[in-house]
C-alpha cells in the first residue's frame, strides 16, 4: 500500500531526490566510491558544496553580502550561535511557539532579551502584533510554527537586524530575503534529511560584539572557511543540494508557492466545512506547512486515526503538547496525497456524522 506521509519531520523528500542520493551512497558519479567514504575536500564534494550554495542564492535572490553556510548542529544550536555572534546589549523576540521559546532561553544566556509579544495566552493558536523596538541589537522571529499551526502571512522590513528560523517553511514561498540579516532552517522539513543546517548571513553584521568565539560557533570564521573549517555534513548537504535542484526543475520558488496554496486551500476547506473538525489555529494564522486541527467528539480519536492508517496515511497524529491532528504538507508532499487525507475525513463525516 502507498504511504502518505504527514509526519511533521523529518519529513518527506522528492522519490526523484530519494533516488539519486541512494545511488549516490553505492557509486557516486560512477567514480566506484560512495559519497559516504569520499573526502570532503575533494573536487567532487567541493563542486557539491558550490551547486547547493549556488542554489540558495539563486532561488531566494540573495546579494553580494548574503553568504550561505550548510553547518551541523541543527536550529536548536542555532539558537545560541546567532545570539552568541550578534547580541551585544539587548535583543527582541516575538514568542509564537515553542521554538522560539527555546530561542529566548538560549539568547538569554548571553545577554538582554526583550519579549514584544506573545501569543501564549491563546495556546500559540495565533501570530501576534507587536510594536518595533529600533534600539536592538536585532529582531527575532519564527517564520512557521510546526506544533501549533501557526506562520506568518507576511514580514514587514525593519531598520533592526531581522533574524529569522525559517526551518519549517523556507523554500515554501516568495519572499524578499535581503530585508534579513540572518536566516537560519535545519534541513529536516523542507530541504533534505537532518544533519545540517541552512544559515544564510548578511556579513556586514557580524564581528560587533568584541567576543572572542569558540570557532565552531564564530560565523565569521565559518564564512572565511566556506563551512569546511571541520568535516562537514556531506551528505545531507549532497540530498539538500538535490531537492534544490527539484525545486528549481519545477519553476522555483514561485511556483513551488502556488502548488502549496493549493494543497492548503483543499485541506483547509474541509476542515472547515466538515461539521466533525474545527481548525486550531486562528484563520488569519495558519500555516501552510502544518495544518492542525481537533474533532468536535475528541472520542472518535481512535476511529478517526484507524480510518487514517486503513488509507495508508502515516504521521497525522498531533504534537503531545496539543494533541489533536497535524497534516504537515511539505513541499514534496504531492496533492493527491492531500486528497487522499480529505476523502478519509468526508468518509469519516459520512459514517460518524
């Protein structure tokens, strides 16, 4: 039975990138070696590493002083590198969710943190409105919200260094990444298998904090050794590199945006006429990427993910922190797979309603 595969990460992958990184781990290139056992700085990863930066560039439309970096320790370690390279005397966040919980505890062991806004009071079921503080050192934010459902519809351009963990969403639409100081997405949700993470870093604003960084964590050394100051994560980096490539042979960004509008637009729909579901996220506010939601009778839970598993649909199950149901529709997901999961729920309407 074909599986659908809604798991909020990590998640699902092109079969076409599946493919040709499976091959790549018996022979790469019909070199007689797996990229597994190839050296990272041999021409071969060197070119790799060139393509997926390259990539990024082009598919956002980076300029001259965005450098794009694929290192290892995912957006949780993330969390305390930017702080750690860029909070001198106070820095501002908006708290939309658990991740950027996370961020403001780690931001706070390196300096001043202000909170201009939460939405904690309503579950993280909404983005919250906030008033612009022009004396910080930077502005946080988390584009996407994978528990609660929740993502930003749009950014507004601030004269602060706009930060931004986008690991949940980015290459899912169009926006214009040179209004960001820092970008930061661990691969695992829409870009390859975990083990790396994309950081995408305006280096003009970096080196003001006097700090003397380990190097592991300097991102301005790391920029000076093209993210090879130690061994790399070559081969997330290779399976990132391939989705990029997916993604432009589909028409880039742009159109990968459309395809998604539609996958949300048709699972959205449903939630919202079936009589048997309630979205949980406020309308204004929900995610493209996570699309959660609760039955009217939480006790037909086990009916509901029994119909599920009957249909070959995997990961639907929602965070234990919200409980519920969560459709993480990717930008591999395919919209027949979204198709299947709203024919389930008609059925499930049908039989319990």
């Amino acid at each position: 039975m074909q599986k659908h595969n809604f798991s909020a990460g990590p998640s699902i992958l092109p079969k076409s990138v599946f493919e040709k990184a499976s091959q790549a781990i018996l022979d790469y290139n019909s070199k007689g070696l797996s990229l597994l056992e190839m050296s990272h700085r041999s021409d071969d990863f060197v070119q790799i590493m060139h393509n997926a930066q390259s990539l990024v560039k082009e598919l956002l439309g980076l300029n001259e002083n965005q450098k794009v970096l694929f290192l290892s320790g995912g957006a949780s370690t993330a969390f305390y590198i930017l702080a750690l390279n860029l909070l001198k005397t106070k820095a501002a966040y908006v708290n939309t969710g658990t991740w950027s919980t996370k961020a403001i505890k780690e931001a706070k062991r390196i300096g001043h943190v202000d909170t201009l806004a939460s939405s904690e009071d309503q579950g993280f079921n909404y983005i919250p409105e906030f008033e612009y503080v022009e004396n910080c050192d930077y502005l946080h934010t988390t584009s996407n919200n994978t528990i609660y459902g929740t993502q930003y519809q749009n950014f507004k351009s601030y004269k602060s260094i706009h930060v931004c963990d986008m690991s949940s969403d980015i290459f899912s639409r169009t926006f214009n990444a040179q209004d960001f100081g820092l970008i930061y997405a661990g691969a695992q949700k829409n870009m390859g298998p975990a083990g790396t993470t994309l950081y995408i870093v305006n280096q003009e604003i970096l080196g003001k904090t006097q700090r003397n960084l380990p190097s592991m964590l300097d991102l301005e050394l790391q920029i000076q050794k093209n993210s090879m100051f130690n061994t790399p994560p070559v081969f997330p980096i290779y399976v990132s590199m391939l989705t990029l490539e997916w993604i432009t042979s589909l028409g880039g960004v742009q159109q990968i945006e459309k395809i998604n509008n539609q996958k949300s637009d048709l699972l959205y729909n449903e939630i919202d006429r079936n009589a048997l579901l309630v979205g949980y996220a406020q309308k204004e506010s929900r995610s493209k990427m996570n699309v959660t939601f609760n039955l009217t009778d939480k006790q037909l839970s086990e009916a509901f993910l029994e119909m599920c598993s009957s249909a070959g649909i995997v990961g639907i199950k929602g965070h234990r922190s919200v409980g519920g149901f969560r459709a993480s529709i990717y930008n591999a997901m395919p919209i027949e797979s979204v198709q299947v999961l709203v024919d389930v729920m008609q059925d499930f309407e049908k039989q319990y309603g």
